[in-house]
C-alpha cells in the first residue's frame, strides 16, 4: 500500500472516538495500515493533553498533536512545542457574562480544567487556554454570541451544536496543522483533516482533502471535499481505506465535494 498524503489529522470526540468514547479495533487496524504506510498521524482536539494522552498511547503514536483547538502544539507526546496563551482581562469578562446568563461554563488552564461547580474565583494567578459555554437555549447561544464577537480578541468556534468554545484570536486546529507541517517538512497540501463540529472547520477548509464525519454538522459537511460514515461506523476507517491507501500503481480521483 502507497499513501497519497502524508499527514492524518483526527479530530477525538465525534470523528476518532465512538459515542462510548473509544477507538475501535476496526479504526485501529486502519490506523496502523496507514502508520506503516508512513503516514503521520495527528490527533487534532479540543481536548486537553491529559485527556487525550491515553489514546495517543494506545495507537502508538511519537508525532506532533494539536491540543485544546491549537492553542498547544506538541512535538511528540509529553513534548510541548508552543502554547498560546489567553488574555486574563478576556477571561474575567467570559466568567462575567457566565453568571450573567446563569449558564454552564467550563475553562481550562494549562494545570486543570475548572467549570461552574469547581470554579474558585482565582484567575489571575492561572494560565488560560480555552473557554467555554454550554446551553441548548438558542436564544442564549445567539446572545452570547454577540456579546463575545463585542469582546474581540476571540476566535470561537463549538464542538457541538449546544456549546461555544473560545481560544484566542487565530489560534484554532489549521493553525495548529500549519505547525505541525513545518515541524514534519511537509505542505498544507499533504493533508487529510477529519472532523464533525465548527472547530474543524478552519482544517477542513484549509487541508489538502476535508472529510467531514456522517454525524457531522451540517456546515461541516457542506464545506468538506468528502463525507464518510458515522463515528460509530468506523468513518475514520472508510477515510484511511478510501482516500488515503492505494495499492501501489493505481491512484483514486479525489471526490467533489458534497453536503
């Protein structure tokens, strides 16, 4: 098998992970056929190291990984590349408009992550990566909404249609991608980001070949060259298998793209 690109950036939660929150054997064995290949393959989360590091052990991956939606790079597990980090005044004013609308919050710091049950008011002391809201009160969602676009500074995006999740401003998961490619010597262009939710859509515009998951949302999907199955159906597997291996000597087409 001959691999058309050279890196695989996976999305965790919706894409990677089932809805039991683990990788099946079937996306394992693809995973590894894709490693032999010598594809390099990137875990691409809004998730924290910590959170994520467990499955990077698990498929055996020692290349870069994008954490928190870019705000850390990483050169291999437990190697931090660059980290970047949010405005403290942007974060007091997030936690303000929290309790204003009387919502679930969580934020995360370079040490922990807190939320509405664990915060402890302390934030100038900590380093802040990522913040977020949950509700399912569109009306709210909209009005937070503008209020963050008010604040500036912001780049907001969601990892599901009920939350909003909040980096600073130009960091998100293609940023993150773009500094992995520079670290590995390979091109945007030599790039298959998968995902299902706003915070892959910058990768998924900006890769060589988008690929948007079957439970994907919907603008998502408008927007990637390919939609797959879902994450409970082995999507990354039909990615791996589809797009990505060829036996030597034959070349697939590259698909249009499709909502």
């Amino acid at each position: 098998m001959t691999a058309k690109y050279r890196l695989l950036a996976l999305d965790m939660d919706g894409t990677l992970l089932n809805d039991e929150q683990k990788i099946t054997p079937l996306t394992v064995e693809w995973i590894k056929k894709a490693m032999e290949a010598g594809v390099h393959v990137c875990l691409s989360t809004g998730r924290s190291s910590r959170s994520a590091m467990p499955y990077a052990e698990q498929l055996g991956l020692n290349t870069p990984m994008i954490m928190v939606n870019g705000s850390e790079v990483w050169r291999a597990p437990h190697e931090l590349y660059r980290r970047s980090l949010m405005d403290v005044e942007l974060v007091r004013e997030m936690h303000k408009i929290a309790e204003e609308f009387d919502i679930w919050f969580w934020a995360y710091s370079v040490d922990e992550v807190y939320n509405r049950d664990s915060w402890d008011g302390e934030i100038d002391s900590r380093e802040w990566l990522k913040f977020g809201y949950s509700t399912e009160d569109n009306d709210i969602r909209h009005k937070l909404l503008m209020r963050l676009q008010e604040l500036g500074g912001l780049e907001i995006t969601n990892s599901s249609p009920f939350n909003l999740e909040i980096n600073p401003l130009g960091v998100n998961k293609a940023s993150g991608i773009l500094e992995v490619c520079k670290l590995l010597g390979i091109h945007m262009s030599q790039v298959v980001a998968v995902g299902d939710s706003l915070n892959d859509l910058a990768a998924i515009q900006q890769s060589g070949f988008g690929v948007a998951m079957g439970n994907a949302q919907e603008a998502v999907k408008q927007e990637a060259d390919a939609v797959v199955a879902t994450n409970n159906e082995d999507g990354i597997a039909e990615v791996i298998q589809k797009y990505i291996l060829t036996e030597a000597g034959t070349s697939a087409g590259r698909i249009s793209k499709r909502a």
